[in-house]
C-alpha cells in the first residue's frame, strides 16, 4: 500500500511520524500502527494534527480554518439508524480540542426537534458555520457552536459536502457510490444555491427549484473547495475511499492525492487543510488502512510537478 513519494513537490520540510501534532488514538498501536504510510504526494505534506474523540471512533468528514483555529464534523459510531453527528473545535497550534457540540440539534422551521446524523462537510463566512448533511443544512455560531437556523433537503439535493465559490453561492454535493444505491437517485452532482436565496426569511427547504444551477461532479466524491491551484481558479473535488485519493480541478486535471480524503479548506499561500478518514476506528480495525494524519496540511503551489493517480477510488 506504501508507494514511493514523487521528491520535490514543496517547499516545506515533508511530514515526520513525531512531527503530528495531538495525541494519536491509542487503538492505532494495536492495528495500522503510528507510523505514517510514504505516498505519492508525501514530499507535499507539511503538517499533520491528530484529532480528539478518534479514540470513541469519532470518523471526521469536513474541516473549516481561519487562523489557527479548526472546526472539523464528522460523525460517532454507531449503526446508520443511530449514528450522530459530532462538530469539534480544534486549536491547530497544539492539536488540543477548544470546545465540541454533540449531538447537533434544532428545528426546521416550526417542525420538531432533529439531530444532525452525518456531518459530512463545513464552512465558515460571515453568516457563521454551515453544516452540512445528507438530509439537512445547518447554521451554527461559530464560538458557541449554537445552532442558528435549520432547513431540509429534498432529494435529490443532498449535502454529502459543501463548497462557498466567493461569488455568494454556495454547492451542496451529492455522493453517489458506483453500484448505485435505490435511496440515493440520479448521478453525482453539485447543486449551486444563491445564499441571498437560502437565507430569505421563510426558506425553510432547500431543493432543485431553487438551485441556480448544477453541475456534475467525479464519483465518490468526498469533499470539495473553490481555490486557485497551479493557475486554475475553480472547483477543485476529492474522491476517495480509505485505500485511495485522487485531487480532480478545472478542466479535468487529475491528480494523486491523500487517500480517504473528506473535506478540504485553503488555509492561504497555496496550503490546503485537509480531513482523512483513513485512520478512523472502524477502518483501523478492520485493518489494510494507509495510515495518514486525520488532520493534513498539502502544500500544492508545486501542483504541476504533482503525479498522476496511482490509484482509482
């Protein structure tokens, strides 16, 4: 599973197993084991941060940045019919956790109380910190972590993760797994919502009437960001599943990336945030797993340099 790491691809010093900020989950030890798995692109790695809560079997999904401060979703262990989610707020100097909200609870609209399920992506803008979910959108405060607003998603919109183009717009991705699933219809998508639109007083749904646009979007994929990398401005999707990682931009370029790559923020300077999943503890302990920071900063100003996939997700 280790493959030989492409030399060259940063400018930063490449990520040593003792580098990894945090405590890593101790039941790493008794399975893949601390040490991290050589990749294609581990000469891009700069930093990495173990995540709190991955020893209970907390598995992240999305990662929002600003500063030295994270805040990465995700979701507890579980069955589906009860599994929650899990929002973490993370000093990234130290690793250490600053605060949590679990479960994630509110109300769409005058309806009942619902607890998120999923967490699979999260952004943060001047409105405050959108969580997104396969059912629902949510809206918390960003230093309480207090929800603020809640609306539900029709199918076939789905918030498997989420994108903010910095033209108000934000992108709501539909995960399609390749043989197809009867409770997940259609192919995957991105669907564009105008935020003045979602966030008119009354909205309380979110569906394909109100979308201002769609576009398609490669299978499996996990988690998106718009950014300018190697001069392309743009959608930039990682795909993956927990033994691969491919990085997919404008114009189709394709290129090798972290395996079990979730949600991805641009923390400035050409460095991108980036949440793994490959380490989590139901994957862990089924073994065969690539062990990689859950939590890793890729430097991608030498994207051209980048290799092509060396795997398909």
């Amino acid at each position: 599973m280790a493959t030989r790491p492409t030399p060259g691809l940063s400018r930063c010093d490449p990520l040593r197993t003792r580098d990894v900020r945090g405590r890593p989950p101790g039941y790493l030890a008794d399975t893949l084991g601390t040490r991290l798995t050589p990749l294609a692109i581990s000469t891009a790695v700069c930093g990495g941060r173990w995540l709190p809560r991955m020893q209970s079997g907390f598995i992240p999904q999305g990662v929002a940045v600003s500063g030295d401060t994270a805040w990465v979703s995700g979701y507890d262990p579980g069955p589906v019919s009860r599994r929650f989610c899990r929002l973490l707020k993370v000093d990234l100097a130290s690793g250490e956790l600053i605060d949590e909200e679990a479960p994630v609870a509110g109300a769409v609209g005058t309806g009942p109380v619902v607890e998120c399920r999923h967490g699979g992506g999260v952004l943060l803008d001047e409105h405050g910190l959108w969580l997104a979910e396969s059912p629902r959108l949510w809206l918390l405060d960003p230093g309480s972590l207090a929800v603020r607003r809640v609306w539900r998603l029709d199918d076939p919109v789905q918030g498997s993760f989420s994108v903010l183009d910095g033209r108000g717009r934000l992108g709501l991705g539909r995960f399609r797994s390749p043989g197809g699933n009867p409770g997940q219809p259609g192919r995957p998508a991105l669907d564009w919502f105008d935020l003045d639109d979602v966030l008119a007083p009354g909205t309380s749904v979110l569906d394909t009437d109100l979308a201002v646009g769609s576009r398609s979007i490669p299978r499996l994929a996990q988690g998106g960001m718009w950014a300018r990398i190697d001069g392309r401005t743009g959608l930039w999707i990682a795909s993956s599943v927990t033994r691969c990682g491919v990085l997919t931009g404008p114009g189709g370029v394709r290129r090798a990336f972290l395996p079990g790559a979730e949600g991805l923020a641009p923390a400035g300077d050409g460095t991108v945030w980036a949440v793994s999943e490959s380490t989590g503890r139901r994957f862990a302990e089924e073994g065969g797993r690539p062990v990689v920071a859950p939590l890793t900063l890729v430097d991608t100003r030498r994207f051209d340099r980048w290799p092509e996939p060396t795997c398909e997700p």
